[in-house]
C-alpha cells in the first residue's frame, strides 16, 4: 500500500489536533511542517485553525508562503479549518492589508463572520459527500463563504446571526478543501476522512 504523506502546517493554531485525525485515516501518515524542506516532502498539506492574519505573517518568516502557492497552484491537495479556509481564499474581507493568501480557492471569504469569541457556537451539519449523519460543528469567530467561483463546490452552509439565506461553510475545488468551522475538536474524523481520501486519489493519479 501506498503510504500518503500529509502535512499539517505547524506555525500557530490547532496543530496536534489536526495531526491526531489525519493519523486516525488508514493509508496515511501525518507530519507537522515549519520548512519548505518539510513541505517538499509531503503530498498533501492541512492550514490549522488560528489567527489568519498570524499564520499569514509567519508563511512569510518561515519561507513557506510562495513555496506552499506553488505547491497548491499545481495540484497538491490542501484542507483548511477556519483560518485555514481564510488563507485559502483569492479574496477576504475584513482582513488586514497586507494579509497574504495563498488563492487555492475561487472564493471571497468574511473573517469573523459570525462574531466574536462569545459568539461562538456548535450546530449539527449535514455536509455532501459525509455519510453517516450529521457533523457537529463548532464554530469559533468563524468566517464564511460571500461569493463562490464557477468550479466551486458548496459542501453546507449556515445562516448568519440575523437568521436568512445559508451562507456556505464547507466548500470544496478539486483537490482544495476547507470548512469555516473545527472538525478536529470534536473527535468526529469523517472531514478528515474525506480529505485524506481526496489525497490518496491525487497521489493514486500522479503514481
């Protein structure tokens, strides 16, 4: 069996978390990444949730923010939580000007959309392509999707605070995944399952 290598980006946020999911799928191996020599060497990469304007300034101390462009521009598997789903976006909202993204999706995204800290909170989801039942999702000064490109695929949403439309909080483009909210608090692997997956059926391609 091929052995699938996926990094979890280790500079700030739910790191250890992440990394005990990923090791949870079979067939795959989860390391932490700080160096673009670490980064070189895996074949798909998980953006942690934290403080996106934080995780944005160290992929620039660290040398990984072009390399990890790159890597995704042509075809690496890449998840994102939260943050992760920030840092992912072409666009954000309500960021800090020279926030960096790394345009793995097609996507304008809020930060903090659904408030602040004492505004956080969990709801059941149910999300295309989980079987199984709902996800508990916990929300923590989450973002959310605006706008959404063409090849955008909308995963689940959840109305705003002010109740209406759904506003998209799973999403997925080809080989790029990312969720507004934590799967990796709750114990429920099922997200990472299917991005592992996701990574398997990349490396299966390129092999």
């Amino acid at each position: 069996m091929i052995v699938v290598v996926i990094g979890v980006l280790a500079l700030q946020g739910d790191v250890r978390e992440h990394l005990a999911a990923v090791d949870a799928c079979p067939g795959v191996r989860a390391v932490p990444v700080r160096r673009p020599a670490e980064l070189a060497a895996v074949d798909a990469m998980v953006l942690p949730g934290g403080e996106s304007t934080t995780m944005s300034r160290l992929l620039v101390t660290f040398e990984l923010l072009e390399p990890l462009r790159a890597r995704i521009a042509a075809g690496m598997p890449a998840y994102g939580s939260c943050a992760g789903m920030i840092l992912l976006a072409t666009e954000v909202l309500d960021g800090r000007p020279d926030q960096q993204q790394l345009g793995g999706l097609d996507v304008v995204v809020r930060r903090n959309a659904f408030g602040r800290q004492v505004d956080s909170f969990e709801t059941d989801l149910a999300i295309a392509g989980i079987d199984g039942g709902p996800v508990r999702a916990v929300f923590i000064r989450a973002p959310w999707v605006e706008k959404t490109g063409a090849e955008v695929e909308i995963l689940a949403g959840v109305a705003g605070p002010g109740g209406g439309a759904p506003h998209p909080v799973a999403v997925r483009q080809g080989a790029v995944l990312a969720t507004a909210f934590h799967p990796e608090l709750t114990g429920d692997t099922r997200v990472h399952a299917l991005f592992c997956e996701m990574a398997r059926e990349a490396v299966a391609a390129r092999r």
